[in-house]
C-alpha cells in the first residue's frame, strides 16, 4: 500500500507525553495526523491528508507525502529536525 519509505524521516513530537517520533512513510504520516496530531483543520494539515490519499492512488509520488507532512507539522509546531 503506502509502505515505500521516505528518502529521509522526518522527526516529530506527537503522543501522550510527546516523545520523539522518526515518522519515514505515507501510512505512517496518515496514521499520525489521524491518531496523534496535536491540532486540527488546520490548512496544510488538511493538504497533507488530501496528498495522502492521492499517493495511496498512485496520483503522487511519496516525496509529495513527505513534503506535506513537513509543512504540517511545523505549522502544528511539532517538528523536531527534517
């Protein structure tokens, strides 16, 4: 499915407590910003998900996921190093 790993994780902190989380696939970031993600409806949150799903389809390429991902986790104020 969406199991390719990124050329390179990105490094968020998501949880209860928040811990240090290398997140390194399209799943993974989905699963983050469903389960985990400390705001929502937020614009590149949304964009981010929209992207998700367009890989899933084979529409995007994972570098796509993975830049998305990147904007809404600093627009969530959660990322620690890219």
């Amino acid at each position: 499915m969406m199991q390719k790993p990124w050329n390179k994780p990105v490094v968020v902190m998501i949880g209860e407590p928040p811990v240090e989380t290398a997140i390194e696939t399209t799943q993974a970031a989905s699963w983050a910003m469903i389960e985990d993600w400390p705001i929502e409806d937020e614009p590149a949150c949304d964009k981010a998900l929209l992207i998700f799903a367009e890989v899933s389809k084979g529409k995007r390429a994972d570098e796509d996921a993975r830049q998305a991902f990147l904007a809404a986790a600093v627009e969530a104020g959660i990322l620690v190093r890219k």
